[in-house]
C-alpha cells in the first residue's frame, strides 16, 4: 500500500509558521523559552520551530532533544540534550510530530516534573485524537482522524520529501 501525501512541504511550513506565531501570541512576555523536540521528526519540528519564532519576535527560542525509546519509552530513563539547570524557571514547550495516543508525551514530560518550570505546553503537527493518557496539544498544525490501522508519517528533516503522508 503506497502512502497518500497529506500535507505538502509548503503547506507543512505554513502550519509551523502559525504554530510559532500562537507560541509567540501566549509567551510574548517571555526572553527565552525551552522547545523540547522528542527525537527524530519531533526535534526536527523543534528545530524548525525555533527558526520561525526567532524571525517573528525577539525571544530566544532554544531547541532541546529529547531522547526516549519511542516505542518502549519505559525501557530506559528519559534523557535530553544539556543539564537541567538550564531548563529551571523557563517556559517548557515539549514537541512532537504526530500526537496519537499520548504515551510518547506522558514519559517524556517525566523528566520537567522533577524540576521548577514556569510552564509546560505541548506542540504537535498531526494530532490523531486517540488518546489513552492525558494529554492534549496546546499548538496543533492538523487534526487528522484515522482509523487505527492507518500509519501517519511526517518527514521534516529530508526537504526534498517534506510533508505528511498517510498510510
């Protein structure tokens, strides 16, 4: 079964686009927040997430990675880029691409839980809306409902095949 284009690369930037002005809109009396991007395609978001946000404000968005097995998040504990210091006191705004059941965001928030935060949002591209934990998305690029056999798949970081693809 091949896989259905969705979302095109500049429909797909034109969606983190509007997810950075939203962020920007609810933080602008923020100087620096925290973008925490799961590994793979969300630090991808991450990162593209803070270029937009850099070009339509003045506040330091810093891209972090979070790094978690994916399908067996409880394998290993949750780890990410830099010490915790740097996180204390700041707006966290965790991301990922597709946002399905919510497990993948309920251990990765684990580790903000331990430390003082100003605040926790969450920042999806797709959001799925099968959720079996507690977790919705503050910032949403696209609610796609799917059945649950079908695969959403979102590719960011190669820009010659940009976009979300439905299978």
């Amino acid at each position: 079964m091949s896989a259905k284009q969705v979302l095109d690369g500049p429909a797909l930037l034109q969606k983190i686009r509007r997810i950075a002005f939203q962020i920007y809109e609810n933080n602008f009396e923020e100087s620096e927040i925290i973008i925490a991007g799961i590994v793979g395609e969300g630090f991808a978001f991450a990162e593209l997430l803070c270029e937009e946000i850099k070009s339509i404000s003045k506040i330091q968005a810093i891209p972090v990675k979070i790094d978690l097995n994916k399908q067996q998040p409880y394998e290993r504990p949750v780890k990410f880029e830099g010490g915790t210091d740097a996180l204390e006191n700041k707006v966290i705004i965790v991301v990922d691409d597709v946002l399905n059941t919510g497990r993948t965001f309920s251990y990765s928030l684990a580790p903000f839980l331990s430390m003082h935060v100003k605040r926790i949002q969450v920042a999806v591209i797709v959001d799925r809306n099968y959720k079996r934990f507690p977790i919705s998305a503050d910032y949403k690029g696209y609610e796609l409902s799917t059945t649950l056999s079908e695969h959403v798949q979102v590719i960011l970081s190669d820009p010659t095949k940009r976009g979300v693809y439905l299978a």
